[in-house]
C-alpha cells in the first residue's frame, strides 16, 4: 500500500480507500462479512474509511464503527452530510443546523468522537455557502472534525467556496471527492487541475464506474445480485445504445490490461492514481471476495505507454454518459 498526504489538510492516507456504501441493505445487510472486508483492509495498510450519513441511513455509519472499534487512532474516517435522509424537506442540505444537527449524529453512529474528514456531500442551492462554511468550522473549532471537504462539486464551485472561507476566515475545504474513471473523464478539463494548482485533495468515487471496469457486464444477463440488476434505475443498462458502447471501450480497455500484463481492475485504479491530482481511490466492495481484487490494486503503477492506449480509446476530458458525471 502507498500513502500519500491529502491536499494542505496535514493528514496521511492511503491510496486506496475503503468506501462503505455497500455496508447495510443497500448492498450487504450482513454486519460480520461486513466488518471482515474492514479487517481485510486494514491488514492490507488502508487506513482510509469512507461513508455518509445517506448511506442505507446511518446503517453504513453504525456497521463502520463498531467495525473499527478499539483501532479508531490508527485510522481516518470520513464521512458525508447533505442528501435528503427522508422525504422532510428539514432533513437534508447544507443549512447550519442541519450540518451541526447531521455531524452529532454520525459522531454517536460512528462511535467516535471527531471525524477526520466532514464532506459536503453535494452542493446545496438553498443554503448560503458562506453559512455552510461557518457552521463547518464550529465544528473544527469544537474538536469535532479535523478537516473539511466537498464532494462533487464544479471547479467554480470549488473556487467559490475557497474564496469565501478565505474571506470569512474560516476553515478553508481540503478535499473533494469527484466521480473519475477511464470511462468517466469529465474532471480532468477544470475539477482536478483545479484540485492540483490549490493543493486540496482528491478521492475519486468510482474508479470502476460502477461495475463496467471489472468486466462483470460484457455478457448480455447481468448478475442478479449485481447493484445493476438490485438498482436497475441507477444505472445506465437500461440504455441500450450507451452499454453497447460502453462493452465496446471495456472490451478495448480489457486488451490494452492484457498487452500490458494488467487485470482490467489494475488497470482502471492505477490509472486514476497515475493522474497528480489524485490522493486515493474509493473502493466499495459489496463482499470479501470482490475486496480482495480490489486489493490487488494496490501498488499497481501504469506506465506511461500504457496510459496512453487508454487516451486513444477514451479521449482524455470525455465522459461516455453524462449520468455518470454524478
């Protein structure tokens, strides 16, 4: 496992993250394989955790930590607040009493007492960025959360944000957490440059865009246990014109992987590591088993010949669906 440190924020993590969305009924409602992939992890040098209050609506955040008791010190965790946690228009955004209302929550879920890396999950139109950003920083000040970041959001957005917590003199976001992969590319035209020039960190969502860069759907059925058969309106198999695409570019991808000794796996997150920008890659297993291919990652460097097959077939700043931008 490699480590790198994430943007200006003084905190070291791995370069593959343990992303736990799949913790709960939304992919795994088995706590103990569960807490066997977190115990996986950890043996492999991750020291990343990643979740959001969202996520099967705490269930993620709970599993998490009571998976991680009695090794809190030795670990990051980040998690997420912002998306609706039920259809009351009071319990979601970015307001300041539901950021501070949210983080009391997810620190009793998570069993701890500060999270590492508190995340705007996804921009709010309805609240006032500059009392997001101060409600944030309450809660550094109050020791609650070590450091701030966003999730998501556009370069000017990002700007936006710098601008105003400069400003205001608050605490400035760190981080930011955009969907990036060989089939979804869209971030590399202002998000992670923007990223690179301001030193803020970056942990890309779904480097295997959501399943097709492990191969598992070039066939015509799809897996009943698969997120695409369980999610079916999530994803864009209902779109017959963009899977046949996508199995075309996933079948050339597969060769370079090949040529170049390389799972398709390996291929697809040394390949968002290779990017400068990037800290590290989220990946979110739903079984031990799948964890364990993931981890094969890990220390997987693409050279530069390599990367360079992947541009001719997917153009460098091109995202296939539009969707998948997030």
């Amino acid at each position: 496992m490699r480590y790198r440190q994430l943007g200006a924020s003084g905190i070291e993590v791995s370069t593959l993250a343990l992303g736990t969305m799949m913790f709960g009924r939304w992919g795994n409602p088995d706590e103990q394989s569960c807490a066997q992939m977190v115990d996986r992890a950890l043996a492999a040098g991750v020291t990343l955790f990643d979740s959001a209050d969202i996520y099967d609506f705490g269930r993620s955040e709970e599993i998490l930590g009571r998976a991680l008791a009695g090794r809190r010190e030795s670990v990051v965790v980040a998690t997420k607040v912002g998306n609706a946690m039920s259809d009351e228009p009071s319990e979601r955004g970015l307001s300041r009493r539901w950021v501070v209302q949210s983080c009391e929550a997810s620190l009793r879920r998570l069993g701890t007492d500060y999270i590492d890396i508190y995340q705007m999950h996804r921009p709010d139109p309805d609240a006032s960025i500059d009392e997001t950003l101060q409600a944030f920083d309450e809660l550094v000040k109050a020791g609650k959360v070590r450091a701030v970041g966003t999730s998501t959001f556009s370069a000017d957005q990002l700007a936006e944000a710098r601008a105003r917590a400069e400003h205001l003199g608050v605490t400035v976001p760190c981080s930011e957490q955009p969907p990036y992969s060989m089939l979804v590319r869209a971030v590399e035209v202002d998000v992670l440059p923007w990223c690179h020039e301001h030193d803020v960190g970056v942990l890309v969502w779904a480097p295997l865009n959501g399943g097709w860069l492990t191969g598992k759907y070039q066939s015509g059925s799809v897996d009943s246990v698969s997120r695409a058969a369980r999610e079916p309106d999530h994803f864009d198999h209902r779109d017959e014109v963009i899977r046949g695409e996508k199995r075309t570019l996933v079948a050339e991808l597969t060769a370079v992987a090949d040529a170049a000794g390389l799972t398709l796996i390996q291929l697809a997150i040394g390949f968002v590591l290779a990017n400068p920008a990037v800290t590290a890659a989220l990946i979110g297993p739903r079984t031990p088993e799948q964890l364990g291919s993931l981890l094969d990652a890990a220390d997987v460097t693409v050279p530069v010949d390599v990367l360079a097959a992947v541009d001719a077939i997917v153009a460098p700043g091109l995202t296939l669906n539009p969707v998948d931008n997030g």
